[in-house]
C-alpha cells in the first residue's frame, strides 16, 4: 500500500485503482471521491456511509487535507471575506471570498510564500516556503463555501505564490476543480495570475484549457518592468507579450493584463502611451488596480485624477480597460499582508 499518498490530490481515476489495491470494490472510490470533493468532508469520520474499520485504515495509511480556519475578517462594505488557514505542516495560507453579481468569486493561494521579487509586493517578503498541493488549493474552496455556506462560481489562482512556478499541481487543481464529479467549475471560471514566466506561459497554452490567463505586466516597457519586477530581468517584456499573443492563437481566451499604477512610477502619459503601443492588436483586457501600498516599502497609489486620466487614454485607443473594483478594502491591506503579520506574530 502507499503510505503516505495524498488522497485529496487523486483524480477520480487514480483513487480507483488505490481502492482496488486495497481490495476494495469500485464503488467505494466514487463514495469516497464524493465525500471529498462534493460533500467536502473535514474528515473521514464524517464518511457515514463507508464502514468503521476501512475509515480507521484511510486515516492510517493516507493523510487527509482538511485546512482549519484561524481567522475570518468580514468586510463592513462589501461583505467580501479574508480568511486565513492554517496547513496541517503549521504553515498559514489567505484566500479571499468575494461576492459579485455574476456569482461567488473565490481567490486562492498557490504556494507558501513565493521567489519571484515584485517589489510592491507583501507575499515576496519572505521568500518561498513550499508550493501547495492541489488538495490544499481545492481546500480552500471547500473550506469557504462550507464557512459561507454557498456555491463558488469563480476561482481566480491571485492570492500568495506564482501559479507558475508550481505548474504540475496547479494542472492537476483546474483538472479537479473542474470535474463533472467534483466541484464541476466551468474552466472558464477560473482565472490564472502571473508575473510572466514565459514557457509556462507557452506550455499552458498547449493544453488548451479554456481558462482566462491573466498577466502581471505592470511596466509599459521593459526597463520599467524591471524596476519593479525582478522577473523581467530574464523575461523581455516583447517574449512575454509574445507568449500573450500564443496563448490566444491556441485557446481563443482572450487574456487580461493586471496593471497596479504606482504614483509617478507607471502612471504617466508616456506610460498610457507605450502601453498602448504594447498590447495594440492584441485581444486583451487591462485591468488597472491602483497599487495597495505595504508598510515594508514606500510606493504609494496613483492619484485618483491619474488613473481616470491613464484609463481614457487607453480608450480613446479603444482597447477595454476597467479600474478594478476594490474589494474589502477596510480589511484587506495587499495581497499577503495576512499570512505576513501572523508571520510577524509568531
Ligand atoms: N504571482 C501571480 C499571482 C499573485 S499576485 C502574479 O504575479 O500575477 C496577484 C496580483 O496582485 C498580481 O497582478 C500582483 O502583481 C498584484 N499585486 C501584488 N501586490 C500588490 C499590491 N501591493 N498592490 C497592487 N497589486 C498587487
């Protein structure tokens, strides 16, 4: 037997043959993949309707995810909801809840920490940690809609970490979040964050998924970018564009550009400028969120003049841009702030 096999990464596939291995029958895989992946048990005692002596063997011989809950923050404008959780390993994950009209949208974290440098960024600090498995992504969708108590429609990979740089288990997530026996979230439901690590970039592509990625570019020309992102420096920002314009030959999505504005740094005329330069031809999408500045450095938010003015030059030349809606901004502080001050405490 495999002692130790993470049991909540399986595929529905792969759990039948473990079942048969122990000389169980079929339908016990489907039970069990059930009770993991649509009733979302905590555990295995919450298995009714597998017998004692086979729930006491799993939980002997195959470790069973199950985040817990540490901290909530509610948002007073919003309702959108932080939670912090923690791994069974002692290391501490945020993933957010946001309520929208279209559905219920849920941002999760892909790896404890992460390498990739971007200087506005709280995550970075540290360093990396680990990558997460795709069970502990899948459990922080589980984990919230059993707080909440309510369907997730939208999983956008935006929270801690690179998705890219944790490629294989983030397949092996959007495999299993969106199958039919499962969660059954439509792939284009799911958004995938990054910083531009280009022949991750490429290869996901290849799969041909129907997810929307969405990159980081955050500088409108190649030294900007590298002024705020140490990515860059083995990126041209003409490859990662590039790799942009593959993606959409291969999937049809078209892809959407994250753009913090950091007052003085990219916000300016010639920056509009470029950037339009930059994406022109491209089907795309820029999303323009004014930089959340985080204690540990000293960029600070473009002025609200600056950002309406960045978005009407944009128009003019017809490309689709929205400023992204703040969500719970009264509890938020940027991305990885949470993990980072329970971090601090401890
Ligand atoms: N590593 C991935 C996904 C995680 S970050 C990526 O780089 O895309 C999710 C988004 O939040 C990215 O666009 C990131 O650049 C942005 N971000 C991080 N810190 C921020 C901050 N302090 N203010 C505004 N955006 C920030």
């Amino acid at each position: 037997m495999n002692k130790g096999t993470d049991i909540k990464s399986l595929s529905m596939d792969e759990l039948r043959l473990e079942t048969e291995k122990m000389g169980e029958k079929a339908f016990r895989a489907k039970q069990l993949y059930e009770w993991m992946h649509v009733k979302l048990a905590r555990d295995y005692d919450e298995m009714t309707n597998i017998p004692k002596h086979l729930r006491e063997s799993l939980a002997r011989e195959y470790p069973y995810t199950s985040l817990k809950e540490v901290t909530v923050q509610v948002s007073k404008i919003d309702g959108t909801r932080k939670y912090l959780f923690a791994l069974s390993d002692g290391n501490y994950v945020e993933s957010v809840w946001m309520q929208y009209h279209h559905g219920n949208s849920v941002c999760i974290s892909s790896q404890v920490g992460c390498r990739m440098g971007c200087r506005f960024c709280a995550s970075t600090i540290g360093g990396l940690e680990r990558n997460l498995t795709p069970a502990e992504m899948l459990d922080q969708i589980y984990a919230i809609s059993k707080s909440t108590g309510e369907r997730v429609s939208n999983v956008v990979v935006m929270g801690t970490g690179e998705p890219l740089d944790n490629y294989d288990n983030l397949l092996r997530f959007i495999h299993m979040a969106t199958d039919e026996n499962g969660l059954n979230i439509s792939q284009r439901n799911i958004t995938v964050s990054t910083c531009g690590i280009v022949e991750n970039m490429r290869r996901l592509a290849d799969e041909k998924l129907q997810i929307t990625l969405a990159l980081s570019l955050h500088g409108s020309t190649q030294e900007k970018r590298r002024e705020l992102m140490p990515v860059a420096d083995k990126y041209d920002i003409n490859q990662v564009i590039a790799a942009c314009r593959y993606y959409y030959e291969q999937t049809g999505r078209r892809v959407t550009f994250e753009y913090s504005l950091v007052g003085g740094v990219n916000d300016t005329d010639a920056d509009a400028e470029n950037l339009c330069r930059l994406v022109g031809g491209l089907n795309c999408h820029i999303n323009l969120i004014p930089v959340n500045p985080i204690q540990e450095r000293d960029f600070v938010a473009s002025e609200r003049s600056d950002v309406l003015n960045f978005k009407n030059k944009l128009e003019r030349k017809h490309i689709n841009v929205t400023i992204r809606r703040e969500m719970g901004k009264d509890i938020d502080g940027a991305c990885g702030q949470l993990r980072r001050r329970k971090h601090l405490e401890i």
